[in-house]
C-alpha cells in the first residue's frame, strides 16, 4: 500500500466531523420543533386542563388527551380532595368561656367552577389559605351560640353547624366541602379544673344515691322476707288451726253417733227385755217359788224399798 493514500485518507477524516455535527444539530432543532408544535397533550385523572390564549380562558378539558395548537396553552387544575389544617383555632362561648380547637377540613374544587376559581383565586386549585381563614371565622361563629355546659355535652350538634356554616361560606370560592374533623378540644385550665370538680361531685352524689338505693332495696328486700315468712307462719296457723277444727267437728259427731247408737241399743235391750218377761208370764203357772235366794228374780214381784219395808213389817 502506498504511503502518501495513507496520509490522503488521514486528511479526509477531520472535514466530515462537522458535517456529522451539523446533521445532529439540525435534528435536534426539528425534534424540538416538533415537540413544541405537536397538539396532543394529556389531562391527568382528577384535573381538568385549562386553555388560555394570552391568558384568556377559552375551554376547559376533561381527564385524557387534548389537542392543543402552539398559539394555546394548557393550564393543569386540580379537583381532587385536599386538605386544610387549622391548628388551635380560639373561639370564644356564649358565656365569655375561651375555646380552643383543631380542624382539618377535606375540601375540593366544584366541577362547574373550574374556570371562576382559576380566574379569581387559584391557578392550580389550591385554596387552602381561603379554607382556613373561613374555618376560624366559622368557629368563631358557631361557638358563640354555644355556652361552655353545651359545647361540651353537644360535640356532635357542634359539629353539624361548623360543616354547615363552611359549606355556606366556601362555596363562594367555589370549593365543596367533604367533612369536618375537629381535636384537641378544650378550654382553660381555670374552667377545666372546675369542669373536673363538677364531675368528681356529679360521681360522689350519684355514689351516694347508688348506696341510698341499695339500702332501701335491702329494707324492702327484708320487708318482703318478713312478709312473706309472717304469711307463712298465718297459712300454718290457719291451717292448724282448721285442721283441729276439723278433728274436733269429726270427733263431735262421732261421739254424737256413737251416742245415738248407744241409746237406741239400750231402747232395743228394754224392749227385748219386756218381751222375754211378757213370755214367762204367758208360761207361769201361778205357783211361787219355794225358797227365793238373794238377788233371784220372782215373777211379777217388783217390790222398791218403800214396799220391801212395808211387807216386813207385816
């Protein structure tokens, strides 16, 4: 191979580096180009897109792929939930109690109010500085129609009107409002101590009247005992007590038959008795016994003492 084509092609070599150069260059510039005039731009999920031409609203874009020509610009706003915090919030209560309280308000941007709210309050739907200032001047609000006692014991009714009072005050701004949560609520330590006071008495008197109930429970549980044992011992005693009754009644009447049977059979014996001696008159013969022996019955000789005497005289 000759030497000097060598040296030939050596000089060739550094004249077409800045052609290369500025192929690279002129496509760079036209893929730039292209990627600021191509029209297709995308929407996220839970935004809207925004076209402005010199700053002036012309459409708004749903979720997806828009076409936007160079002279138009697109402008991301943001619907979906947000958050604003609001720490420490003070109110005051209908009895010139002070009250302090945490929120957190869950808000988001109202479909429909998309363009009002990009035009007048934010660019890309952030109106937490708006949420909170309403939500101190909602509480502040709410919580004067409240005295110290309700506040307390309404927390729930407390609640419901701070959501309503927002919602009234944040559509105005185009925002909805999704829920309320309220923390750390509390008053000053001179009024908690005394809350804590009222309730260690509210505890000793229902104590009190827990122990009062309970002892009368236990008089009338006695009384009941004594009534029901005093009933008893009446039921026993009736019972007894007509039981021997009872025997008694039994015990006359039987005497009463065994009289009456014992009459009868002393009317029968005489009866018998008139009989027998009706027949051994019938069969008597006239004749007298020839030696009566003591004690020995003599027909038809019924001597009483009165008469004996006479006949031993004679």
């Amino acid at each position: 191979m000759d030497v000097r084509s060598l040296f030939a092609r050596g000089s060739d070599t550094p004249s077409a580096a800045p052609g290369l150069l500025r192929k690279g260059l002129t496509l760079l510039v036209v893929v730039a180009v292209l990627w600021w005039l191509w029209p297709l731009r995308t929407v996220p999920t839970g935004h809207r897109g925004v076209i402005t031409v010199g700053g002036a609203i012309k459409g708004i874009e749903n979720e997806g792929f828009t076409l936007i020509w160079p002279w138009q610009s697109l402008s991301i706003f943001n619907i979906r939930a947000e958050e604003a915090t609001v720490e420490n919030a003070e109110g005051s209560t209908s009895d010139t109690q002070p009250v302090k309280v945490s929120l957190t308000v869950r808000y988001s941007i109202q479909t429909d109010k998309v363009a009002e709210v990009f035009e007048k309050y934010s660019r890309d739907g952030d109106l937490q500085s708006y949420v909170q200032t309403a939500t101190q001047e909602v509480f502040k609000a709410v919580t004067a129609r409240y005295n110290a006692p309700d506040l307390i014991a309404k927390r729930a009714a407390v609640s419901n009107d701070i959501v309503a009072a927002l919602r009234g005050k944040l559509a105005i701004y185009g925002a909805q409002v999704i829920n309320v949560d309220m923390r750390n609520f509390s008053f000053s330590q001179d009024y908690m101590s005394a809350i804590n006071q009222k309730v260690t008495q509210e505890q000793l008197r229902l104590a009190a009247e827990n122990k009062v109930r309970t002892v009368e429970a236990e008089q009338k549980q006695k009384v009941a005992i004594a009534e029901a044992e005093a009933t008893a011992l009446k039921a026993k005693a009736d019972g007894e007590a007509y039981a021997a009754l009872k025997a008694a009644t039994a015990q006359a009447e039987a005497l009463k038959i065994q009289n009456a049977a014992l009459a009868q059979s002393r009317e029968v014996l005489e009866l018998r008795r008139i009989e027998v001696e009706k027949i051994k008159a019938e069969r008597w013969n006239g004749e007298l016994p020839q030696n009566i022996y003591a004690g020995a019955p003599v027909p038809f000789l019924n001597l009483n003492h009165e008469g004996a005497a006479k006949a031993g005289k004679n």
